[in-house]
C-alpha cells in the first residue's frame, strides 16, 4: 500500500494523492492563501478513507435499506444519506463516495475558519465562498473531453456548496448514454449522488447502445447485477431528445426535493442546462 502524498504544487493549491483519491484543495481567507485550513482539509479526506477501508460489504448493497447509526463515520453517513435521498433504489452508497470525502474535507477547512475553500476529487467539487469572493467552474464537453465548454460562477447567495459529475468514461460505470451530467446541490455528497441519477436517466434503447452488467466488467464493483453503458455509438437525434427529455424529468424530480440547484446534460451534440441561466457557454476555442 502506497503511503499517502500531500504537497502544495506551484500553483499554491494543495493536493493529495492517496488510492483512488487525487484531492486538489484551494484555500484562502480575505483573499491570502490559507494554508492551515487546507493542511486540516487533506488531514481529514485521509482519515475518512481509513473510515471506510474495513466497511467494504456495507457499501455495496442499496443505500435506502440501510439505517445510520451513531458510531457510523462522518462520511459514510453523509454517502448512505445523499444516495437515499434521491429515492432511486438502485443507488448504493459508493454512489456519493468521492462528494462524501470532499464534503468531510471541506467541513474540516471551515472548522479551522477557512473563508473561500474549493475540493476537487475528480469531477467532484466541496466547495464554500466567502461574501465577496466568486469560484468559477467549468464544465467539459465530455468525461474524455476536459475542454471546457460552459462556465458556472458560484457564490454565497447561490446556495451550491457541491458539483458533481458522471457519465461515460468516467471512473465508475453509467447507466445512460450522456457524455456529461453535471450536479449542483447544496452539498457535494449529494451533488455525487444526483449526478449519477442524472446520467443514468438518460438511458435509450438503441442497438447504438451497447452495455454489459457491471460484475463482468469488475469483479469488485458494488453494483454487480446492473447493466451499464459500455459504448454508444452516434444515435439518431430523435433519441437524443428522448434522452434529454428523461434527464429534465428527473432533474425536475430531485429539483422538487430540494437536493438540485442546478443541471447541466449533453448527450451528443444536445445539451440540457437547467435553470437556463445557469451556464455561460465558452467561446469554442479549438
């Protein structure tokens, strides 16, 4: 097992490479970098994983069969709540893993009374603005695809305090055919778990559409019965818009539940942004 590695990179942002987690951390109080508060951030992801590590078998069956309990940790508690929430009974808690940690990070920055501190585990966000400051985020094309082609700026009277993002390509399995769906809620362990809803809503029947159930992919994964998306090729428009049309009825779902500010969808050349004031699209720089 690979030690964990913590070092500020030239940029000032602090970033964490322990097993599957790649945190980079950026913080600063009235606009100074605010090192002591980042240094508790990456203290606390690390210690959330060492939580995890021996829960292995609780996290892979349905997060809405399983009640908390107090001597639970902080993040699996935060993953089995924001996957529930949702009402989709599919979800088990690994649903909402990497915007559990970045939210556990995030709660330990604001604890040391940091101002403005943002988490990114990947395509997950934990992120909190002081009254004055802003944090823009861009979103990418695709998984694949990092360029990005929309930006979305964030700040305290928003009520984002988490992104998430799923799709295909991505480090866990979809069910739908969307290149990118992207969550904003008021926390990131349910920004995660949106997420993935949104992007498996997406799916179409269509022989351009191939999948396979997860356990034959990975043996390990937590959803081994599901099928997921393995590769879709060019589907005709009119099963983009039935995809799309599927997202925004969900979107509108988990909008109504109070766990989505905002959604932001493409499914090959369409896009879904939800409010349509949401995004501003980038210049399409080549």
């Amino acid at each position: 097992v690979m030690a964990p590695v913590v070092f500020w990179n030239a940029q000032r942002i602090l970033e964490l490479q322990d097993g599957p987690v790649n945190l980079r951390i950026t913080s600063r109080t009235h606009g100074e970098i605010d090192t002591a508060a980042a240094e508790a951030a990456a203290e606390a992801a690390m210690g959330a994983l060492r939580d995890l590590a021996p829960l292995r078998t609780l996290l892979s069956g349905p997060a809405c069969r399983l009640t908390p309990e107090p001597a639970w940790p902080r993040v699996l508690r935060l993953m089995v709540e924001a996957a529930a929430a949702t009402g989709d009974e599919t979800l088990t808690p690994m649903a909402a893993v990497a915007g559990s940690i970045g939210q556990v990070a995030l709660e330990a920055g604001l604890a040391a009374g940091v101002g403005t501190m943002v988490v990114e585990n990947g395509g997950d966000i934990a992120l909190a603005v002081e009254p004055g400051d802003r944090v823009r985020v861009g979103i990418a094309r695709g998984i694949d695809d990092r360029r990005p082609s929309h930006r979305v700026t964030l700040d305290i009277g928003c009520g984002v305090g988490g992104v998430g993002t799923s799709g295909l390509g991505g480090r866990s399995f979809t069910r739908g055919v969307a290149a990118v769906a992207v969550a904003f809620s008021p926390t990131a362990a349910t920004a995660d778990a949106c997420a993935t809803v949104l992007a498996n809503a997406t799916f179409v029947a269509h022989p351009a559409v191939e999948q396979e159930r997860a356990g034959l992919l990975d043996s390990a994964t937590d959803i081994p019965e599901l099928w997921v998306t393995t590769r879709v090729a060019p589907l005709p428009d009119e099963r983009v818009v039935q995809a799309l049309r599927q997202a925004r009825r969900t979107a509108g779902g988990l909008f109504r539940l109070g766990l989505l500010r905002g959604a932001f969808v493409a499914v090959q050349e369409r896009t879904l942004v939800m409010p349509g004031t949401l995004a501003e699209p980038l210049g399409v720089a080549l």
